[in-house]
C-alpha cells in the first residue's frame, strides 16, 4: 500500500514539475525547486567554479566557492553572489547541509593575497569559501585531506591554504561544521539529509580522490598514481589538479559527472597515468551531464572519455581567455568521436576566446549565464535552463530539452 501510494505521488510530481518546466519562457522567473526535483546550478560568478545543488528532498549542497579574480572596481564578491543566489533559490534562511572543495586552488576556494577582511570567528581571512562560510550556515565540510592532509599538500608558503586550515581548525573546534575527509567509492559520506527516502534511486558517489579511482565494482577501488619516491622527477609527480575529489550523481536513469580539475590528456612526454579520465570513464560508463574537466584546459576530454560518456549535455564553467582550449572545444563536439547530439553550456566565453576559436564559438548552446539542470522526479528527464547572470532577479534566458536520461 505504501509502494502504491509512493508511486502515485511520484506520478503526481511528475506531472507538476514537468507542467511548470515546459511552460517557462525567456524572460520568466525559474519556477522554484520543488520536491522530487534535483536541481544542478553551475553559477556563473565570474572569477571561479561553484555549483548549487538541491536533492530530491531538499538536502542542499555546494559544490567549491572559487574567486581568483581581482575586482577592482569593488562589486559584489564571488563569495557574495554565490550566497545571494543560494539564498534566492532557497530561501531566505538557506543553509549547506555540504560544502565540497574538490582540491585547492584559489579558482575553487578563494584566493587569499592577505587584503582580505578578517573573520568574526577566528584567526583567518574571507574570500571563496572561508568568506561563505561566514555567510551560510555549513553543515559538513568535505574536502581531499581532512584529518590529516599528509597526500600532497599544498606548499607551505601557499597562503590560501594556510588560511583554509586555520578556518577549518577553528570552526570544528567550535563545533560550527563537521569535516569528511572524501574517500574514492563511498556512496555514504554524502547522502539525503532532510528526508532521506531509502526507497529513492539516488545516490552519490565519490569516483576518484587523490591516488584513489573507483572502479565501477562495489566500492572497490585502486591506486591510479605510482608511489611518489618511485617518481624521480619532482614535476613529474600529480599535482594539485589531479588529486580533485570527483564526484557522480544518479538519480533514476540520469547520471552527473563534475571531477574538478581532473586531467585526462597529458603533455608530450608525460607518463600515462597524468591521464586519469579514462579510468573515471571505465568505472562510470555512459553519463547524460558532465561538467567538463579544468574549465575545458588543454589536457582534458580525451577521445575515450567523450566516447565513452557520450553526453548529452556538457557544463564548462569557464572564467578565464583560455577556458576552453580550442582544441578540446573541437573534440567537445566532434561527431567522429561520438555521433549523438550535444549540447554545450558555458558559464562565460570571453570575446577573446571567441575570437581565438572562431566560427566553431559559434556552435555552443549558450555562452553565458547561471545554467540550471532540472531534473524530474524520478530522473527520466531533465532540462537544462540558463539564467540572466546581469541581474540578480536571475530570469531565464533559455529553456533546453527535455531531455531523456540513458
Ligand atoms: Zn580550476
């Protein structure tokens, strides 16, 4: 009886969520989240990657808090728009049940230059996630190092690090957040928090993490990088990048992919395990959304990860001239790879980026904007909508799909 009446009400949302999404047109408000519905945001802040996400029972999650430009002319702070945008989407009294930082780099974190206004609550200055935190009420706090930071560590002289540390330290012996050091294959350190359904077919799983990849079997994993002292050159070691925590989302048929800034297409001369992306895509198979790897940079989207995912629809959250790489933008859509449809959203593609791609620029679904994936209960189909990234009354620019998940 309880299994029917899930059902139906199932059903029910079904057919509201998809009579409000078919019917917005350019220039509407996005109807808000409703529940049943995931709700995907990569916002477009202008100086770094953040994505918004809302799960089919309202468990809310950030995923990084980057700011790596410089602004001058003193508006608002990525931090700023970041939570200004949540707190529309969310409500007035919107709080993280999670905070991700897929690895730490200033355009996934803040970038700390020591200006920065200091904390009310500590020793540490604010900017990218330091400065949300302030702002938002965090929950837990995931990230590639908690407790003990010994893979890889940023150098010591790396100021904005330094600084996530101390906010880190302070805040958990305050008892402010809690921390979870992310582990490859676990689909238990980020769950449904509000009103966890057990019957629902969702899940989130974390694919890869340091020197660790999934490996599509049960939570098996294995060690995807040498032992750092059988590696004899210091620059020849993974770096930063490829250490991001990445992570898939599955709802029902549809499948999400974002891994940071994971590499997948290494330099002339490098060793082959500087490709990590197609071990993810053994493990992770076929995947209807996938937030393309380091900003589309020229050592990402190889063929047999393109091949291999066949998107439907790509995200590049893009904030730089060289985001994305010619090159890769013309893997991105090249139907030799893969004959099926795609789609390609991007957060910002400058005017000089344009210019140094030319007429293939042209060729993308939306060059700027908030992009929002909506996602109907169930997860059988989705839509992906951008929004006005000029206004804060964030109306919808475009309306793409429906789209059916494989
Ligand atoms: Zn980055």
């Amino acid at each position: 009886m309880r299994r029917l009446g899930i059902a139906l009400l199932v059903i029910a949302l079904v057919r509201v969520a998809a009579a409000q999404t078919g019917s917005v047109r350019p220039g509407d408000l996005l109807p808000p989240w409703s529940p049943g519905t995931l709700d995907i945001h990569q916002i477009a802040n202008g100086g770094g990657n953040a994505a918004f996400m809302m799960f089919p029972d309202g468990t809310t999650l950030l995923l990084d808090a980057g700011d790596a430009e410089l602004r001058p002319d003193g508006s608002r702070t990525a931090a700023q728009l970041i939570a200004r945008y949540i707190r529309h989407m969310a409500g007035s009294d919107a709080r993280l049940d999670y905070a991700v930082i897929t690895h730490f780099h200033p355009d996934h974190m803040g970038a700390i230059t020591g200006s920065e206004p200091l904390s009310t609550h500590g020793d540490y200055r604010l900017r990218g996630i330091t400065e949300l935190g302030e702002t938002l009420p965090i929950a837990r706090l995931v990230d590639r190092g908690w407790p003990d930071y010994q893979y890889l560590p940023p150098p010591a002289n790396d100021r904005t690090f330094a600084n996530y540390r101390r906010f880190v330290g302070e805040n958990t012996a305050a008892g402010r957040f809690t921390m979870i050091g992310a582990q490859a294959g676990s689909t238990s350190q980020i769950t449904p928090v509000r009103r966890p359904d057990p019957q629902l077919p969702f899940e989130v799983r974390i694919v890869a993490v340091n020197d660790r990849v999934w490996t599509g079997k049960g939570n098996e994993t294995k060690v995807r990088f040498p032992a750092l002292d059988s590696i004899p050159l210091r620059e020849d070691w993974p770096n930063e990048n490829m250490c991001s925590v990445a992570i898939r989302i599955r709802y029902g048929r549809f499948d999400y992919f974002t891994g940071g800034d994971m590499a997948g297409y290494p330099v002339p001369g490098a060793a082959a395990w500087h490709d990590e992306e197609t071990d993810v895509a053994r493990a992770i198979g076929p995947t209807d959304v996938q937030v393309v790897n380091h900003h589309g940079s020229l050592e990402v989207e190889n063929p047999f990860w393109l091949a291999t995912l066949r998107s439907r629809v790509m995200i590049l959250p893009a904030w730089a001239a060289t985001h994305p790489s010619p090159d890769v933008l013309k893997r991105m859509l090249s139907p030799r790879i893969y004959p099926d449809r795609r789609d390609i959203f991007v957060t910002l593609l400058r005017d000089a980026t344009k210019a140094a791609i030319g007429e293939r620029a042209a060729q993308v679904a939306s060059d700027h904007g908030h992009i929002v994936v909506r996602v109907e209960p169930g997860g059988a189909r989705y839509w992906v909508l951008v929004l006005d990234d000029a206004a804060e009354s964030y109306r919808v620019t475009s309306v793409h799909g429906p789209y059916e998940s494989e």
